[in-house]
C-alpha cells in the first residue's frame, strides 16, 4: 500500500487515445493539463544503461494513460469546478 504525497493529481485513462483525446478536449476548454512522465528506462540514462521498449511494458502503460489535472496552491474553488465539469463533459 503506498500513500500520496499529493503534489499530482491525476487520472489514469483506459488508453493512450482516450489521455491523448482528453489534454486536447481540457485545451479547448482553457485547462492546462498535462501527460506524466517519461519512464526512467526510457529515459537518456536509462536507454544508455541498455533499456528500451518493451522491457518494462506495465510503466509503459501506465505512463501512456496517466493524465495531470491543474493543483497549486492558488487554484480556486470556481477553477476547481471548471476542472470537475470539464472532466465530466469530456465522458458524456
């Protein structure tokens, strides 16, 4: 069992599509989100540590279906809402 530490917050989407679909539908709507991260055995010093593709398929996945919605420290209670409500047009 791990714990957050709650600095992202995010979504993990059925597929890479549906992540892909929902950054362009929250950048139509004037939210910022964003994909996560690159695996690190996909990374400069990974790929020269003699990783690639495919030996980690599950990271592969996930990282390819986590979305980051917006949280910071500023972000309002009308801002959250807008994030919510876009979230829920987007599956509608």
């Amino acid at each position: 069992y791990a714990e957050s530490n709650y600095h992202i917050y995010h979504v993990l989407m059925e597929s890479e599509t549906v992540r892909n679909r929902a950054l362009a539908f929250f950048r139509e709507h004037g939210i910022g989100t964003t994909f996560h991260y690159l695996p690190l055995h996909l990374s400069p010093m990974g790929r020269a540590m003699g990783y690639g593709e495919g030996d980690f398929p599950v990271t592969e996945s996930v990282s390819g279906r986590l979305l980051r919605l917006p949280i910071y420290p500023s972000l309002t209670d009308d801002q959250q809402a807008a994030v919510i409500r876009t979230m829920e047009d987007l599956f509608a």
